[in-house]
C-alpha cells in the first residue's frame, strides 16, 4: 500500500489521491466499501474518550448496551481485491489511541496465551476469578478499543468454541471490530466440528458489524506478479539441486546447523538455520501438531524460509492443509521471504476443493503467488531494513 498523505481525511479522499496520482486504478466497488469505513471513522472521531479503567475494571464494568455504540465494518470478497488495502488506510486514520491490527490466528493466539496465563494464576492461588474470560477480555479491550482483523477465519474447534464468550465481553465493554475475510459471516466455520455451537457467535458479530462485499472483478495480486524463482515445480531431481543450490547461495559461507526454539515448555526444532535463515520440510512444519503460535515464533525468528517438497493436498491430509494455510499467511503477513519446491503451481495444489477449505486455500495459493512479485520481495526487505 502507498503511504498515506498527511491531507488525507477520510478513506474516500485516500483513495481518490491515489486514483489521480496513477498508483490506483478506479474501481466503483472499492469505493463503496471505503465509503463504509469512512462512516465508522466518523463514529471513532465523534466518538468520546472512554473512562480510564481501574485495574478492577473487568469486575465492575457495566455491561449494557451502550446507547449510540459504533457497530463496525466486516469486509469480504475474493482473493486480492483490495480489503486489506483499504482496512489498512482506515486503520492509519483511526483516531484511538489504543487500537490494534493483527492478523487473526496471531490474535487468537494470543487469547489462548492469555487464558492459560490466567488458568496458572488460578491454581497458584494468585486470583479467585474461575473464569477466566471476563479478565482476558478487560486486558484486551484496556490495550485495544479498535481491533482490526485481516482474514478473519476460524478452521480450529478450540477457537469456535471461545469466541462467542470472547466477543461478547469485549463488545459490551465498546470493543469496534473491523475484519477482512474470504467468506461471509454465515459461512464462517462452515465444515467444522460441532458447528452448531458456534452459530451464536456469528448471530453476535452481525448485530456489531455491518456486512460488506468488495465485489471487484480484479484480482490486484496477479496484476502485480513478476515472477521470480523461489517457486519450483514439481518435485524432482533437478528441482531438490535448484533448491540447495539457492539455499547455498544464501547462505553466503555461514554454516548451517539444526537449532530448537524455545516453546512454552518444548521446543520448535528447526532442520538447519544460519542466522535470521531456515530450511524446513513440508513434513517438518506441516505433518506435525504446530499451530499458529509456532508459525508465528518462526516468522518472527526468521526473515527467509526455504521449504521443500509441499505435495498434492487431498482430503486424507485436512489437518495439513489447514496448518498450510496458517502458515502461509502467517509468513505473509510478516513479509518473510519464502522458497518453495512443490508438487504443483498453488492453484493445483488442493485436490479437492471443498467449503470452507475450498476458500481459505484460494486465499493461499494467491498469496504464494504474490509472494513471488517484485513488490512483496521489495516489502521484505524494507520490512526487514525497519527492525
């Protein structure tokens, strides 16, 4: 995304500027969908500072609904239209001063983290609160009045399971939620494992979000690609040597050795790494029980992958197809620059393509494609030349 000028008042304006500056395109339905952000940064603006909270707040709050609460915006739409584009330039123009924009499995992991924290504070006699939801929410909202999620996607049961509890004390406490999706509110968990306990959550965020689709018929992310070769199909001889020979290159004469992260009480083994580089199997990341606190301890440890031998992803490898598409956006979303040898182009990959798995994996093979562009390997390095 271009930076946003200082004279940029609203996301409308942003993107007219960008529009006659020629880095845009003129697109009707990307206006639309900025001139309903805009109506929800006209709330936050109108909007009063909310009292300080008392380290106690969670246990006194009022939970009543607020007359005149700002309801927020849920963006979905195909692959590579432009909502995290336009999610971005309206958070840039939140005026809160607690807000937070997190890509939605990372946050998620963070709640988990949150409630084990306080479930240990339990047992150790540190807090008599049992449950542990009212004080993990109050925390969250204390650092975050906006939350703003790009893709938001629920695959995993013990997320289902926690959210409508979850949003429910943070959107009676005045919680705003902006979020990004492939798939619309009803659809969301659609194949998953007790779905009938998760359809209250969906029937809470449609009262706190309007519902928007960003229906354009361009798809940015292939406009963008130029290709370079850190994709190699398909898995062979001549690719595994193209591959080391990258991964030769890169290293530059370091010395590759195996490394363990630190986890929570185990540790992430990672095949060779060599400063800020790893090397991992599909098998290595895929085909064991990691999920979305791990990919993002690689991501921030790491600023280049090298992963080989990605298969063909039938129906008998759901639970891998899954942690594919966690990972994936997970090294996307933290601009890691990433080699793949694979059995087939992205959009092949998936056998079958089904539900919600179906729309999530088209999620991912454009993202293995734009992390292909020119433009994305530029955003990894500026990334990278920031920390």
């Amino acid at each position: 995304m271009q930076p946003m000028p200082d004279y940029a008042l609203s996301v409308c304006e942003q993107l007219k500027t960008l529009t006659l500056s020629g880095a845009l395109q003129v697109d009707s339905a990307q206006m639309d969908v900025a001139k309903s952000l805009d109506r929800v940064l006209a709330g936050l603006k109108q909007q009063r500072p909310a009292a300080k909270s008392s380290a106690l707040g969670w246990l006194f709050a009022s939970k009543k609904k607020a007359a005149g609460r700002i309801k927020g915006l849920y963006i979905h739409g195909s692959v590579g239209r432009g909502k995290t584009m336009l999610m971005d330039m309206f958070f840039s123009m939140a005026p809160c001063k607690k807000k937070r924009r997190a890509h939605f499995h990372e946050f998620m992991a963070d709640v988990h983290n949150r409630i084990a924290a306080h479930r240990l504070k339990l047992k150790n006699g540190e807090t008599k609160q049992a449950d542990p939801m009212p004080p993990v929410a109050a925390a969250l909202y204390e650092e975050a009045e906006l939350l703003c999620f790009d893709e938001f996607t629920v695959t995993d049961i013990a997320d289902a399971m926690i959210l409508s509890r979850l949003f429910s004390e943070l959107f009676a406490r005045g919680c705003v939620l902006v979020a990004t999706s492939n798939v619309e509110p009803d659809n969301l968990y659609s194949d998953g494992l007790n779905r009938g306990l998760f359809l209250p959550f969906v029937a809470l965020l449609k009262q706190h979000v309007d519902v928007v689709t960003l229906d354009s018929p361009t798809d940015y992310r292939m406009e963008k690609l130029n290709s370079q070769p850190v994709y190699l199909v398909p898995i062979n001889d001549h690719n595994d040597m193209a591959m080391e020979a990258s991964w030769t290159q890169a290293l530059h004469g370091r010395k590759a050795q195996p490394l363990d992260i630190p986890m929570k009480g185990r540790s992430i083994h990672v095949p060779l790494a060599a400063d800020r580089m790893a090397r991992f199997s599909f098998a290595d990341l895929c085909e064991k029980p990691l999920g979305a606190a791990d990919f993002l301890a690689i991501a921030e440890r790491f600023d280049t992958i090298f992963l080989d031998h990605v298969p063909l992803l039938g129906p008998e490898k759901r639970n891998q197809i899954k942690r594919f598409i966690i990972l994936v956006d997970t090294l996307y979303d933290h601009a890691v620059r990433v080699y793949i040898s694979a059995a087939a182009m992205p959009e092949e990959l998936l056998v079958h393509r089904r539900g919600t798995e179906g729309f999530e994996f088209d999620r991912t093979a454009s993202r293995l494609f734009e992390m292909r562009s020119t433009e994305y390997l530029a955003l990894h390095h500026e990334k990278r030349a920031a920390e």
